[in-house]
C-alpha cells in the first residue's frame, strides 16, 4: 500500500513539473529578444588593387606572403590585411610602404560576428607591438582566420 501512494506521488510530481515547464517555457518563446552584444561589424582592409579577373589578380599580386580577395560586381579586390584600427592600418601600411607596395586603406562592413569577435582579440596583439615582423605574423593569422571563418562559412 506503501509502495502505490509513492508511485503515485512520483507520477503527480512528474505531471506537475513537465506542466509547469511547458507554460514557462511557451511564455518565453512569446517574448521579443534583441541582441545583448552588438559588434561593429566595420573593419579596415588594406586593398592591394582591383583586378578584372582571378588570373590578372594572381599575376599582380606577388610580391606580398598572403592575401584574400573578395569579388564584387564581377571585380576582385586583393587585401594584405585586415584590423579594427586606423592606427593599427596605418601602422601596417607604413611596413608596406617600407617594401615599396602602395596599399589604400578601405573601411568595409564585414557581416561575421564570429570573425569580428576574433579580430578584436586579434587587435589586442596589434595594439601590443611594434615589431615589423610580429606585426606580419599576426596579419597572416588574421588572413586565415577570415578565410576559415568568413570565406568557408559562405
């Protein structure tokens, strides 16, 4: 007799909690949610030119380690790099300069919240150093950061 009023005391409890779950649960799914964090999805990309098709774009551009490209309205842009900064565009671009490779400095909304979240611990780093040979390294990681992340995603 013992054993029944357990069973089904265990079984009222089980109704009750799964009951009380599902409307607390549907009263959530009602509610409007917005975004806590909101990343600003603008970047500074350093263009290395425009070129009218992929092969132009990879007979010009060799003189730099690496590079992404982005084709736009039949158009591909090649970038040597990528940060969140002026300062830190700047500071790449003087390194180019050095090497005698003209570089324009484009703003450009980029629409990967999980890239921008990796550039801006990525611009801790580049806001850390000086050295011109850091500097590169951390531009390449970010390169293949973007063509892991963006390009494969897309």
């Amino acid at each position: 007799m013992d054993m029944k009023k357990t069973i089904i005391w265990v079984l009222i409890a089980l109704v009750s909690g799964a009951f009380l779950g599902k409307l607390t649960f549907d009263r959530y799914e009602k509610i409007d949610t917005q975004n806590v964090i909101s990343y600003d999805n603008y970047a500074y990309l350093l263009k290395y030119g425009t070129y009218s098709s992929f092969d132009d774009m990879s007979n010009e551009v060799t003189n730099v380690d690496r590079y992404i490209y982005i084709q736009k309205d039949d158009m591909f842009n090649a970038y040597v790099a990528i940060t969140k900064k002026k300062d830190n565009a700047n500071k790449i671009k003087q390194i180019y300069d050095k090497k005698g490779i003209k570089l324009t400095v484009v703003r450009q909304k980029i629409e990967n919240d999980e890239f921008i979240q990796n550039l801006n611990e990525y611009e801790k780093l580049l806001d850390a150093t000086e050295d011109e040979k850091s500097l590169l390294i951390i531009i390449k990681q970010i390169l293949s950061c973007y063509e892991s992340v963006v390009v494969n995603d897309e």
